[in-house]
C-alpha cells in the first residue's frame, strides 16, 4: 500500500466524522468527511443523511447539515455544493457562491470538483462509496475536492484538478498535500469485463488496481491505488497523500453505501474551507 493512513475519526456531540490528520496540521483549513452517524433522518437514511435531493425531509437534512457543520466549525451559509455527474469537470468558485445548492438555487451545474482560494468559502462534494479526494496547496494557499467514483477515475479527474489548480493558482503539485477518503475498497468494489477493461486502458503500467473476482468474469477494482498512482504521477509525494483505508461497503454500519444499501441509500458529505 502506498501513501499513508492519515484518517481521523472523531465523536462530537454524537456527530461522526473523519478528518485528515496531514490537513489539520497545517492550521490551514477547517475539513470533515461525514458517517451515517449523529443525524436525525429514519429509516434507509438513518441517520445523518446530507442529501437534499433524496426523499428524504428537507427539515431533517438540514438539521442534520447544522449538526455537521457544528462539529467540523462550519458555517452552513458558507458552503457551496458541487452538481455532480460522475464527469470530470472541475468549477473554481469564490464568496459569491456561498449558499448555492443548499439556501439558494445553484448555476453550479454539471461539476463534480470545486476549487477556491477564497478563505471562509466551504467546498462540499457527496458521496455513499466513490472516492473523495481532498487538496491542500498550502504554499498559494488553496483548496479542491473532487468526487472520484470508478467513471471520475477512469477519467483522471484527480489529475484534472492539480492540473487546474496549477492554472488557476500556480498550485506545484509536488507541494500539495491530498486525502483520499472512505469509499468502496478493493474488497467490495467489483465490475465486469467493460468496466475492467477501462481501468486496464486508463492505468496500463498499474495493473495490479484489477484483481481476478471471486466468480468468472468479476474483477476487482482498487480506486484508492488507482488514484494514489495518478496522483503520484503527477508530482505529488507519495508522503503527501493521506489514504483513509476504509471501505463504506463493508462498514455500512458507519457509512452510507451505495452497493452495501443496494441503492437505497443516503448521501454523505466531504467539506473543505480555507480558515479566514
Ligand atoms: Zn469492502
């Protein structure tokens, strides 16, 4: 396994969270991945679902948002919610956007990573088993977070934000330090032979990210090294990358799970804030 486990979990108020041990160092940023764990919401999104386009009752999510936000030291009116596709495009917002996709309607649309360099600006992706991935540039300083499920991998688009952050911040990545959340593992994550074949045409010098599955024709998939490699290709330290090893599948009892939940599930969140 390359890059290290960098992953805290931490108990607030009954609010489950994880945050980035690397991140939390540099006093740089206010971060947080959300659990099922500490909300109000019944039934398959019991009980801190942060999805608002479940049908799930918006009083409730938004309950759960103002527990969340409380433990990680958040603002909601802060927050800026990206739209996400499973593509690969990446917005860079700023003040103005605060409040869009959650008090406000958004123009956000179609974006499955956000990045700013505008302090008090709190970037929020979902999640319930594809890959968040986290950076810090703490040089500029300036931060992205981007949603990676296998279709986000497969298009690089952990590479497409470092890219992007280099234009819009003059961002080296082998400054940036970067967190891979939990999300489906190895263990869990199986395709079939199309999806297999995409990963052996996206990542021909690592293709030990597929494994043979357990029946014919199943392959396994492993995003977290799929991920760290592209990162590590391009210029990030493989010090520098955080890997939080958990698998939501297999720990359904603290995460929403997508493949675990069969579908019916909620929606976890991962936050990002320059500190003012
Ligand atoms: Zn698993």
């Amino acid at each position: 396994m390359i890059g290290k486990e960098g992953f805290c979990l931490h108990i607030n108020d009954g609010v489950w969270y994880y945050t980035i041990a690397s991140f939390d160092d540099t006093g740089l940023v206010r971060n947080g991945f959300s659990t099922r764990k500490g909300g109000v919401s019944t039934g398959q999104y019991g009980t801190l679902n942060l999805g608002l386009k479940k049908s799930d009752s918006r009083e409730a999510v938004m309950e759960n948002f103002s527990r969340f936000c409380r433990a990680i030291g958040v603002e909601p009116g802060n927050m800026v919610f990206s739209d996400q596709i499973h593509g690969d495009q990446i917005a860079v917002v700023g003040e103005n956007d605060r409040g869009k996709g959650i008090f406000r309607n958004t123009d956000i649309i179609g974006k499955d990573g956000l990045m700013t360099c505008q302090p008090g600006v709190a970037l929020v992706t979902f999640y319930a088993d594809c890959v968040p991935l986290f950076f810090l540039d703490p040089v500029y300083p300036a931060i992205a977070v981007s949603h990676a499920g296998w279709r986000g991998t497969v298009a690089k688009i952990g590479a497409k934000t470092l890219a992007m952050m280099e234009k819009a911040f003059g961002t080296r990545p082998e400054d940036c330090l970067v967190g891979i959340g939990p999300s489906i593992g190895p263990c869990c994550f199986e395709v079939d032979i199309p999806v297999m074949e995409q990963f052996a045409a996206a990542f021909p010098k690592h293709r030990y990210i597929i494994k043979n599955g357990r029946k014919p024709n199943k392959y396994n998939i492993d995003l977290w090294q799929a991920n760290t490699m592209e990162l590590i290709e391009m210029g990030v330290p493989k010090d520098n990358i955080s890997l939080a090893s958990i698998c939501t599948c297999c720990r359904n009892d603290i995460f929403f799970s997508h493949r675990g939940d069969r579908g019916h599930t909620g929606s976890m969140a991962a936050v990002l804030m320059l500190k003012g």
